[in-house]
C-alpha cells in the first residue's frame, strides 16, 4: 500500500480507543486478511484507550500481530 494512501486511510478511520470491541473487530478483519501491521495499528490504538484487562489483552493482540 502507498505511503500516501496508508496515511489518508488513517486518518478517515474512526477513533478506535472509543469503541474497544470495534477496534478488537475490524483490527481481526485486518489480521484475516494478512494486513499485520494495520491490525496492529488499530490494537494500539484501541488498547490506548482500555485499562484492567484488556489492556493486557489487547497489548497481547499487538504482539501477536507483529509477531
């Protein structure tokens, strides 16, 4: 993906530290389909916005993507 469209793309997405089960649902969507480091974007972002669990969770979810 171009540099340009990447960074474009990035910032018509919504905010997913807003919506944690959003972020965790469109960051597999991503995974699945073999963009690894845009599902780890998006779990970053997500797991900026999460505290307790989740936070782990999520922080796990970001490894694994880069993994």
């Amino acid at each position: 993906m171009p540099v340009l469209f990447y960074w474009m793309r990035k910032l018509m997405d919504k905010d997913w530290a807003d919506d944690p089960a959003a972020g965790l649902e469109k960051g597999i969507r991503e995974f699945n389909a073999g963009d690894f480091y845009e599902a780890h974007d998006i779990w970053e972002e997500t797991w900026r916005g999460v505290r307790g669990p989740e936070r782990l969770f999520f922080q796990g979810m970001i490894q694994l993507a880069i993994g």
